[in-house]
C-alpha cells in the first residue's frame, strides 16, 4: 500500500506540473488572441485577461487526456532514470502492479473532470459566449430550450424579437404554434403576432393564419387587432445561425443534460449531437485510463535499454492516434454513421485493450 501511494503521489505531482504548464502557455496564447480579437473595440489587458481565463478552461478540458498522457510519461521516465522500477521488480513485484496507482489516479481525475471540471467549463463558456458576442455586436440570436417550448431571439438594426414556438422541424426553420413579439431599439414592445405556423425563408419569416396586436401608442390593442392569412416578418436569420444557436454541447453541464436532451427532443429536434455528447463525457474516465496505460506501455524500460527518445515519440505518436480517432468517432456518431455507444466507448476501450497487451507482451513475454 505504501508503494502505491507512493506512486500515486509522484503520478499526482506530474500530473499537476504538466496542467500549469500548459494553463500558463495557453492563457498567454490566448491573451494575445483576444487583444488581436477585439482591438476595433478598444479592449483593455485587464479585460483581455478576463476573457482569457473565461475561455482557456474549455481548451485544457479538452486536452485533458493528452496531459494525462503526457504526465504518464514525465512519471515513468523518471522512475526509470532513478531504477525504482528495477528496485520494484527486484522486490518480488511485478512492473504491471505499479500501474495500479496511476491508473486510480486517472480513474478518480475523469471522474473528477466529469463531475466538476465539466459544470465550470459550460459556466465560463457560456460567460465568454455572451462577453464576445457583447464586445461584437447586438445583432446575434440566442435559442434556449424549456419544457415550455423554444424561445429565439433575433436582432437588428430596428430593434430585437422574441420568437416563441410549441414545436419546430428539425432544422428549426419551421416552427408551430408561434408568437412574434417586436421590441424598438429603446426597449418598448412594438408588435406582438400569434401565428399557427412560421416558416424561414431568405429574408423573412413566412408566417400562416396570423392576429397582430400593435402595442405601440395604442390604447386597446385588442380593438386594433388584425387577422391575415399570409404575413411577411423581416427576419436576418439562416438556417445556420438557427442551429448554431443551441450552443456546443459542452456548453450545457452534464447535470443538465439529459433534461436538456428530453426538452431538444420534445420541441422535436434531434439531440444525437448532445447524446453522443453525454456518452464520451461519460466515457473521459476510461480514455484517461488508456491514455496512462500506452504512456507506461513504452516508458516502463530501463534507460539503459538506450532508445528512449523513440519510445517517448512512439507513446506520443500512439496516444495522439487514439485522441484523433477518438474524435473521428464523435464525428460518426453525431452524423449518425454509426451508433453512440460504438462512437463513445469504441476508443478507450481498444485503447485499454491495445495498451495491456504491449503491457504483458513486453512484462511477461
């Protein structure tokens, strides 16, 4: 057990020492981004370095498994340069024991990451969405989901409109059972338009079976009410901007996700992108546990062996493969090519597989 923790510890403070390293290269990358960004609009440094710590979690989450990697290898080339490891063997005990330590350290960091790291990542991306978007223009469209319905906001020079829907296709371009209500630049309601079905197209929403209320400077909006079987309402939005409007599922906290998902699917778009989404997220404790073993599967030799440059090139080589793989697969998976569950736990699970099987052919023979 004192071994273990031993090795816990040391795998604990690599890992640790490879994240800072790559938070403070990427918040220095990132703030010269951001300065470069958003020079038109007069950003400050105390700013930019705002917006660099909103934005730089999101990267190191998503490269969690190569510091992982990366810390694997830190640990077991330097335990080879100090013969812990030949001491370990020379004690009676098998090399591959060793990586019980490490491999709960990952188990219990995915885990972590999950549970934790995952909920602030979706905060601060949501805060740097809204501060860019900000820092831009007025001029975008936010979507949200509720068990309500979907709500979409579209803007412009003449002011901002709330759209509400029951439903919607799968696209979002056509919504039913939907209410338009017109905003002026200065915040006063406008117009307000109750239709059964809206549809986008190029320039305008072609709205069906619609009453409007004008609710500027009226008295009675009821009495000044009108009904038309065809309305045009300017819109600037596209098909596009419609579905980049649900935002990146990493946006959204794994807590709330699966409520998410039955909300997206109720208002009647597809949430393959979000499953696929809450499977990998699940998956990430397992990956980082592949992620350790083909780190230890070519550094676990002596230096004396000589070739440890190549080992450490072909540990990189094969962990960036499994990474990019990895995000193959999510690209499968969210065309809907192959199943989630293939797409999410296909990687870490031939990664684990692949890796201890170079474990106990170079341990064991």
């Amino acid at each position: 057990m004192t071994l273990h923790l031993y090795f816990a510890r040391k795998f604990a403070i690599a890992l640790l020492g490879v994240f800072m390293v790559f938070a403070i290269l990427l918040t220095l990358l990132d703030l010269v981004e951001q300065l470069r960004r958003f020079s038109d609009a007069g950003l400050g440094m105390g700013a930019a370095l705002e917006l660099s710590l909103l934005s730089v979690p999101q990267t190191l989450y998503r490269i969690l498994p190569l510091v992982v990697l990366l810390a694997t290898l830190v640990l077991f080339l330097g335990l080879a340069r100090s013969s812990e490891l030949v001491v370990t063997r020379a004690s009676g005990r098998s090399a591959i024991r060793a990586l019980n330590a490490p491999v709960a350290v990952a188990i219990l960091v995915g885990s972590l990451g999950v549970a934790a790291f995952n909920p602030i990542v979706a905060a601060t991306q949501v805060q740097y969405e809204q501060r860019a978007a900000d820092l831009k223009s007025n001029d975008g469209s936010v979507l949200s989901i509720s068990e309500e319905g979907l709500w979409l906001r579209q803007g412009g020079t003449e002011g901002q409109t709330v759209i509400r829907a029951a439903r919607a296709n799968l696209d979002g371009t056509v919504f039913e059972g939907v209410t338009f209500l017109s905003f002026s630049p200065e915040g006063g309601p406008v117009q307000r338009i109750e239709a059964a079905r809206a549809e986008l197209q190029p320039g305008h929403w072609a709205v069906s079976n619609a009453k409007i209320w004008p609710l500027d400077g009226v008295a009675n909006p009821e009495a000044a009410a009108t009904r038309k079987a065809m309305l045009e309402v300017p819109s600037t939005l596209t098909r596009d901007q419609i579905r980049d409007s649900f935002g990146t599922p990493s946006a959204i906290p794994i807590w709330e996700l699966p409520a998410f998902i039955d909300n997206l699917e109720n208002a009647g778009f597809s949430a393959r992108l979000h499953r696929v989404w809450l499977q990998m997220e699940l998956a990430m404790p397992l990956f980082l546990v592949a992620m350790v073993l083909i780190g230890a599967g070519f550094t676990m030799r002596h230096t004396r062996f000589g070739r440890t440059g190549v080992m450490v090139l072909l540990a990189l080589m094969f962990g960036l493969g499994l990474y990019f793989i990895r995000n193959f697969a999510q690209i499968l998976g969210e065309n809907g090519q192959i199943p989630v569950a293939v797409a999410a736990w296909t990687p870490p699970v031939a990664g684990v597989l692949a890796s201890l099987a170079l474990l106990l052919h170079l341990e064991d023979g």
